[in-house]
C-alpha cells in the first residue's frame, strides 16, 4: 500500500529532467567546441601577422644601417652591406622547400652564406617588391627602400585564409646628399 504523504520524484519526472539536462549539456558543447576552434584560427592569423611583422622589422633596421643597396629596381630581392660590411640579400623564394617564405642570406656569395627563412610557415608570400630610390653614387635624394608584401596567412580551414599586404619604408640613416 502507497503512503500518499511520501514526498520525491517519479520515475517520468526523472527522465524529463535527465533529458533536459542532456539536450543542454550537447547544446552548451557544441558552443564550447565552436569557440575553441574559433580560438585556434585566431591564434593561427595571429601567428602569422606577427611573422610577418618580424620579418619586416629585422630587414626595415638593417637597411637602415646599410649600404650600397644593390638588386632593388622593382623586385623581389635586394642586397646591401650592414655596417660590419657584411652582404644581407632579402628575398622571396619562388620555389622549392621554402617556396612562398621571404629569406634572409648573409655573406658572401661564395658558397659559405647563411640562409634563414624569416617567416613562418603558416604565412604564404605570394609578392615582395623592393623599390630604391637614391641609391646611386651622386643623385641628389636620400637613399630609401619601399617593401611591399603581399600573401596569406594559411589556417586550419584552408578556405578561411587571410589575405594581406603591407607596405613600409627604410631611410638610410647616413646621411647621403
């Protein structure tokens, strides 16, 4: 016989709250899931832009201090000398291992240089231009370099690349009037 003042639950009222309960948590996961590879392609852009502003500062610092610019009508490299009279030629490589990086080759071009890439490889550098203005002996203007780069930052989900393009400017710090 029933006690008709025993006080709970029913075993209905158990599962809808049990059910309720499991529609929520998947709804609340799939959010957090969501969220996480949100995060993850934010990290990945990140990474990347940041790679490229790396790669801009280092060269943007040693062409100012350098000399005799060289390589650097309109193209995708360009050499000069640092202040130890070192050759440091910048460069995109169209192919190869390291296709799509910009490059750093210090040296002589006798075989014993060192090449770094100064990129990351989630960055694809699809266009490095260089254009120098002042740089012969005798023309009455400063010596500067324009860069400009363009490509895409590549992403887990290779249809959400992030396309940029960034342009700066070098002035020799020694004056060459």
């Amino acid at each position: 016989m029933l006690n008709k003042t025993a006080k709970g639950f029913t075993l209905i009222e158990l599962m809808v709250a049990t059910g309720l309960f499991a529609v929520i948590m998947t709804l609340a996961a799939g959010a957090y899931l969501v969220m996480i590879s949100a995060n993850r392609e934010a990290q990945s852009i990140s990474r990347g832009i940041n790679s490229v502003s790396y790669a801009l500062e280092l060269m943007t610092r040693n062409i100012r201090t350098g000399t005799e610019y060289a390589d650097c009508a309109a193209t995708d490299s360009m050499s000069f000398k640092d202040v130890s009279d070192t050759i440091i030629e910048y460069k995109r490589v169209p192919s190869g291992p390291t296709t799509g990086k910009i490059t750093q080759t210090v040296g002589p071009a006798d075989g014993t240089a060192r090449t770094t890439d100064l990129t990351d490889q989630a960055v694809d550098i699809t266009r490095l231009t260089f254009y120098c203005t002042g740089a012969t002996a005798g023309d009455p203007y400063q010596a500067s370099v324009i860069m400009v780069v363009e490509g895409k930052v590549l992403t887990a989900k290779t249809s959400k690349d992030t396309t940029f393009r960034v342009q700066t400017t070098a002035t020799m710090r020694a004056l060459d009037l």
